[in-house]
C-alpha cells in the first residue's frame, strides 16, 4: 500500500512515499481504511529537541471505514465511520486504538471528520479538562489562526468566553472575526500584552493558550489575571526555554501547565477521548461546532500540499483526501 513517511533532516522534513505491506491490526485495534487525514505542526517541526531524528511514519489522525477488526475488540463493525487519532494517517490504511475511535456524526464529511481528533481534543484538553473555562472570561490564544488556535477559538466561544487572538497576518485577524475573535493582535510573537490589558480593563486573561513557544512565554504570564492558567501545546518559534518570573507567580496564584500526550499511557489517551466524546462531540454532532477546513489536496498532490502547510496562508486545517 502506498505510505508517506516523515524524514527530518538539518533544519526541516520532507515526505517520503513508500511501498509497504498493508498493516494488520493487533489486539484491541481497528484497521481503518483512510478517507482523509490531515497535517500537523507538531509532526513537521524540527529542531530543539521537537522532532525524533528516525524516519517514521506521517499522519497522527484520520478518518475512514472500519476495514478489519483485532481481537478483544467490541462494539464496532465493519463498514462504520470512525475517526481518531492513528499511526500512519497518511496512507491507504492505518491501525487505531479503538479506545480511541470516535464515531463520525452524519452530518460530518470525511474532510471535516479528519481535522477534528488532534486539533479538538487538544482544545478539550486546555480549555475544559485543565484550563477550567467558563463563560465569560477571557482567552488569549497565541497564533489563533494555527489548527488548535482555531479550534481553541470556536471552542470558547461555544463556552461563552471572550477571546484575544494574536497573528502577524491583520487579513486572517478578520477572517476570524466571523468566527468570532473579539480581539485581534497583529504581531509576529511579542508585543500583545497592551491590547491585552485595555480589553480586559487591567486585569488580565483568565486563561492562555500559548503556540508560539518560549519567546512569548513571559508576555502570556504578564498578560494573566489573577488566579490565571497558562497552557504551553506549541513551539512555532522553536524555542523551549524561557524565565518564568516566580513574583508573578507566586502573588498571581498562576497555574501553569504543558499540554501532550507524549508521556500518557494508552489508558489515559483513551480516558481524554471518553471526556472528549461527552463534551464537545455533540457539538459536532449539532452543528454549533464545524471543522475549518483551509485547503484540501488529493492524495497524489501530497507534496503540494506540504509546500502549502509550510506557507504562511493557513487558516485551521489542511486536509488530504483519499
């Protein structure tokens, strides 16, 4: 079957396509036959320690029909639409936990199926299960335009809060206002923290998505309430270090936390889907939450689509279609 492979080298990656034997599910995994599947900035970043320096194999989420069942696996059947986090999304077929499948509502395309597991739980992850978001309060979201700062966005506003978002690019600013940005930041990294203070009338967000990385690190805790939350899930500036100014801390009663799945067992990644399925996939399901989809490519044009990812045009998700 054909099978894109991530390969780093010095400074980027690139793709590699290759012939490999169909994979065949293990216990408690489903096969998936891949429909869509989609690109991730984690995957593609290299440098400072963010990306494995061994080839392996692209696409860390899918959607597809169910194609083979493994042993010990119940509640599903051949045929059924599923997405969900995979290894290997960017191929013919991919293996899933199913403690991971979700079930696609009917309203959903495959398109639409394949950008919601990483980005949405992601955004489960910081904005419920620790960054405790309620209706209104503010969210700040650094490079709001990525794939999880877009899901970060339609997620809070669905929660009630008000939302800042920061991008160097004021035409993508307004592009996500109709989703409902409350407040736009043009600026490539720092230099938000002013806006910040004038829209929440000098005290602060209440909580920070920050995908930027270490560069912007301090202007998020300066920029925080009291008692404000501080989720750290990307590195776009490839840096991952930074002084954390312990004063702040310490008065601010601040709560700051990482966001991977790097070191969770299997039983804790299922556990978050679980949270995942009952929080937001009715949202999905209804239609109060819909995937941004920027850009789909066929499959053949991989390549292409990789040159597109890697621009600076990218609002949400860019999608690769079986």
């Amino acid at each position: 079957m054909r099978s894109y492979w991530i390969v780093p080298g010095a400074t980027d990656v690139a793709l590699e396509l290759r012939d490999v034997p169909r994979p065949e599910p293990k216990e408690g995994q489903l096969l998936v036959a891949v429909k869509a599947t989609c690109f991730n900035r984690g995957e593609m970043i290299v440098g400072r320690g963010t990306h494995a320096p061994a080839a392996k194999t692209a696409g860390g989420e899918c959607a597809g029909e169910i194609a083979a069942i493994g042993a010990g696996v119940t509640g599903f059947t051949l045929g059924e639409r599923i997405m969900g986090r995979c290894a290997g999304g960017f191929a013919d077929f991919a293996t899933m936990d199913a403690r991971e499948a979700l079930r696609i509502p009917a309203r959903l395309s495959w398109e639409q199926a394949a950008g919601i597991p990483l980005s949405y739980m992601v955004a489960h992850d910081m904005l419920v299960t620790h960054g405790h978001l309620k209706a209104g309060e503010w969210l700040l979201v650094t490079a709001v335009s990525s794939g999880v700062g877009v899901a970060s966005l339609q997620a809070a506003k669905v929660i009630g809060a008000k939302v800042i978002g920061t991008s160097g690019s004021a035409e993508k600013l307004a592009r996500l206002e109709k989703l409902g940005l409350d407040v736009g930041v043009q600026t490539r990294g720092t230099g938000f923290y002013e806006r910040v203070h004038e829209a929440t009338g000098g005290k602060g967000v209440n909580l920070v998505v920050n995908n930027v990385g270490g560069t912007v690190f301090a202007e998020c805790v300066r920029s925080l309430a009291f008692e404000g939350r501080l989720a750290t899930v990307g590195y776009l500036d490839r840096t991952l270090t930074a002084e954390i100014d312990l004063a702040a801390l310490h008065a601010k009663r601040l709560n700051l936390f990482g966001v991977s799945n790097k070191l969770r067992s299997p039983a804790q990644r299922a556990e978050t889907v679980r949270a995942f399925e009952r929080d937001f996939l009715p949202w999905f399901a209804d239609g109060r939450l819909t995937p941004v989809i920027d850009r789909v490519f066929d499959f053949d044009d991989v390549p292409r689509a990789h040159a597109y990812f890697d621009s600076d045009g990218v609002i949400g998700k860019v999608v690769v279609r079986l």
